[in-house]
C-alpha cells in the first residue's frame, strides 16, 4: 500500500478558470483519435505576441473536446489531472480534421487554452519521445522558438517519474524519467520574438507560484512529475485577475509541474 504524503492545499483566491471536480471511468488506449491525421506544419518566423483565446476541457469517459481551428491558432496544457498507473492513461492535444482536439484515456482529465497566432503555419511538427529511447529528443534550436507538452501517457507512480522539456547547448530537448518503463510524451514548438524563464511548482509549497502578467503573454505546462493515483493529484496554471499562477495538489508523493510564459 503507498503511503499517503501531505496533502497540498491550493490557496483559495487562485480562480480555478475550467473547474476541477472528480473525473474518472476507463477508455481503451487502443482507440486512438491521432489516427484520424495530424496536421504537420513547419515552423515559420513570427513577430508580434501572442493572444490568448479559451480552450475547453474534457474527462474520461467523453469524447474529444473540440479547441479551435488549426489554421491560426496553438493549444497547450493549462491542466493535468488523474490517475496515471498504467501505459493505457494518457492525456493530448491533437489536430484532426483541421481541428485542436483534447482527449484522453484512462481515469483522466485535462484542460487546455490556445493561443491565437499572428501568422499561419507558427508551429512546428509533433516530438515524441517514449521510455527507453536511448536519448532525449532533440526538438531543434531554442532562438525564436518556445516548446510546450502536448500530450504525456504511462505510469506515474513515484516522485522518480517525470516527462518535460528542457533547454540545453542552445536546442530544446523533450525526455523524461520512468520506472514502469512505459512512460512517454509529445511537444510542439511555436515561433515567437521572446519567451520567459522556467517556472516551477511542487506539492511541498504552502502557495502558488506566480509566473507573471497575463498581458501580452499566454503561458502553457512544459512538465509533470510525481505519483499521480487519482482526482487529488493535479497540476495546473491558472488567470486570476490579470496574473498566471502555476499551482496543483496531491495526496501522494513528488508532484511537481513546470511553466512557460510567451
């Protein structure tokens, strides 16, 4: 049986913008919507800021929730919530039908935001990278270029697990850490004129972590780790007043999350 750890207790100003009750009920992994074609679009330059637009959310067992339209617009992460024990749980971001869709398997749910792009074509192809790979996934150059999660699946069961980006000898890298051996992940890329720092957050905090002003800039989750065994485990950003906060919760051990803001 695993031992509980403290429970983390989520300052109650930070507005919670998609809601957070339980979710649950399994869907097979086997039955999966990227099968109905992703868009790959290259990359090109874009020069002026980003605008937020809402996303949705969506929990297991519903279909995928619709986003927006690819043409013009890049979709992210703002919530990860579930349990995460097996290689059939997941949770993405995927176009189909020239459309962002976020969806799910397994007692999962997630919430999701976009950013409306100035140019057409301002993201990149899907990275993946899977446990027991012999290397991390090399993503390109980091100039003019920021990568955000799009989609992290298997067991994350220990404080040991993780999946992310990070940052090294001027190229983005998408890897991560798992004991199961089943874990994995997917990024995308966006071209902008200037991205912030990595912010960070974990269950040992008494508060959120503040990431900065929500004019001009859209901020989007870039890793997860810890045990994730159900509702009570979750990471989150969220818009309160004119601030992005990066917080979560947990009744279990590790959780942690990390932040970008462009």
């Amino acid at each position: 049986m695993r031992k509980l750890s403290r429970l983390v207790v989520v300052l109650p100003l930070i507005a919670n913008l998609w809601g957070c009750g339980p979710e649950g009920l399994e869907e097979p992994r086997g039955e999966d919507i990227d099968d109905l074609g992703e868009l790959q679009l290259t990359t090109n330059t874009v020069t002026q800021e980003l605008s937020y637009s809402n996303g949705g959310s969506w929990a297991s067992p519903q279909p995928a929730t619709p986003l927006s339209s690819t043409s013009d617009r890049a979709c992210f992460f703002t919530r990860i919530r579930g349990s995460f024990d097996s290689s059939g749980d997941s949770v993405r971001i995927l176009a189909s039908r020239e459309t962002w869709n976020l969806h799910g398997a397994g007692s999962t749910s997630a919430a999701a935001a976009c950013a409306t792009l100035p140019g057409a074509s301002a993201y990149s192809t899907a990275y993946e990278w899977t446990a027991g790979q012999p290397r991390p996934t090399n993503m390109g150059s980091t100039r003019g270029r920021v990568c955000f999660l799009t989609r992290v699946g298997g067991a994350f069961n220990s404080p040991a697990d993780w999946a992310g980006i990070y940052e090294s000898g001027g190229s983005w890298f998408l890897s991560g850490a798992s004991q199961a051996r089943n874990g994995y992940a997917r990024a995308r890329c966006v071209t902008v004129s200037t991205y912030s720092s990595e912010h960070s957050w974990n269950q040992s905090q008494g508060s959120p972590s503040y990431l900065g002003r929500t004019s001009g800039q859209v901020c989007a989750l870039t890793h997860m780790a810890g045990q994730f065994d159900g509702a009570s485990e979750f990471i989150e950003l969220s818009r309160a007043g004119w601030h992005w906060w990066l917080h979560g919760g947990s009744a279990r051990a590790g959780v942690a999350a990390k932040a970008r803001c462009f």
